[in-house]
C-alpha cells in the first residue's frame, strides 16, 4: 500500500513540474527583461537648485584654441557640455574627451549644440596648446572650444561655479588633480540632469568608466542632450 502512496506522490510532483515549472521560467525572465528595460531608459531631466533657486552657469569670459574670446553667453540657445582637463593630463582627461568625441560625433554638426572644455592648467596650455591638442583629437566642431585664461579665475570657476574638484597637486600624477565630470546646460544657461531611481538629481555625469554604473555617464549623456534638443 506504501508502495502506491510513493507512486501516487510522484505522479503529483511530476504533473506540477510539467504545468508550473515553464510558467515560473518564464514569469522570471519576463521580470528580468522588465528590470534592464527600466535601468536604461532615459529618466526625466531636472534642475540643479541651490538654496532654492534653479542654478545657472556662472558667467566667463576665456580665450580659445582661435584666440578668440569665448562667453558663456556664446552658450545661449545651445545645449552644451563642459568639463575640466589640461591637455598633458596622463590619468583621465585622455579617457574623458575620447567619450566627449562621441557626443561630438553624435551631436557636432549642429549649430544648437556645444562643448565647453576648461584647461586647469592655463601656464602651460595656451591658444597654441589648445589648438594643438584640439587637432590631434580630431575636433570638427565650431562649437567646441578650449578655454584658457586667467589660473584664480578657472578655479573659482570649476569649484565654485560648478562644485566640480580642481586643484594644484604636485604628489599626483601630472601635478594636477581634479574630478573626472561632465556637466550639462541648457539652452538657456540652466544646469541640469536625469533623476536617480529616488527622484533625486544626479547633477553630473561621470566622463570616465565606471563598473558599478548600469548605464554609464556618456551613455546617459547622449539620451539626455537629445531630450534637451527636442526640448524634452
């Protein structure tokens, strides 16, 4: 009788494997699918406030690759991007401006979208260095310029306009150290960025790699200067 019990259960196992397990499997992979989809979507855009005001790009006046004395009033109507490097970085500034090629590459030929990129070390990147550097980067863009000028001016520019780290380190490698961001503005001088799974702003966009991201900065970066083009 214990014999057929035994039977009896097993048939009962078998049939529920048969009907449920597929099922399972399937809701799984539905849920897997679901979860990647909403990780790399594009989140809605915000703005950076500061004491409760929508924060604006300072204003700067700096000098070019061209020699040509470039404001952020230049950036007016644009969807731009700025970073902080110097053209003898030897860490990550080559890694930030290859990324910063593809936004050229995606967004270069048009006359609403630029680059704005601050040389943290003014003494030795001149007009000259600049052009240079823009040239074996490859730059095809009228709107990407190198800025160069006064050294204070630059750094109360970057860590205090922005809240984006540089400084003068002669122990790190190149002597200079500083964050490894991009930000991003609107057409009208506006800082802004997606939201994190909270709600809450980003405010930067990482330039360099970064294994724990689900989707990395450039990446964001594309999706959102699309949006901001499309005026969202």
């Amino acid at each position: 009788m214990r014999r057929y019990s035994y039977i009896a259960v097993a048939f009962i196992v078998l049939v529920f494997g048969i009907i449920f397990i597929p099922r399972i499997i399937e809701r799984f992979q539905q849920a897997s699918f679901v979860d990647s989809t909403r990780l790399s979507a594009p989140l809605p855009l915000s703005f950076i406030e500061l004491n409760g005001e929508k924060k604006r790009v300072p204003d700067f006046v700096f000098t070019n690759q061209d020699e040509r004395l470039i404001s952020n009033e230049d950036y007016l109507g644009k969807v731009y991007v700025i970073e902080f490097f110097f053209t003898t970085c030897p860490t990550i500034c080559p890694i930030m401006n290859v990324n910063m090629k593809r936004l050229e590459e995606a967004f270069g030929t048009r006359d609403d979208f630029g680059i704005a990129s601050f040389t943290i070390d003014p003494e030795k990147d001149t007009p000259e260095q600049l052009k240079r550097y823009a040239e074996n980067l490859g730059v095809f863009s009228q709107n990407w310029h190198f800025l160069t000028g006064d050294a204070s001016t630059i750094y109360a520019l970057a860590n205090t306009g922005f809240n984006i780290f540089a400084g003068i380190n002669p122990k790190v490698a190149g002597g200079f150290e500083h964050q490894g961001y991009f930000a991003l503005v609107d057409q009208n001088g506006y800082l802004r960025s997606r939201t994190d799974r909270f709600g809450n702003p980003i405010v930067y966009y990482l330039g360099i790699p970064e294994s724990e991201l689900d989707i990395q900065g450039t990446d964001m970066l594309l999706e959102d200067v699309q949006k901001l083009l499309e005026n969202e």
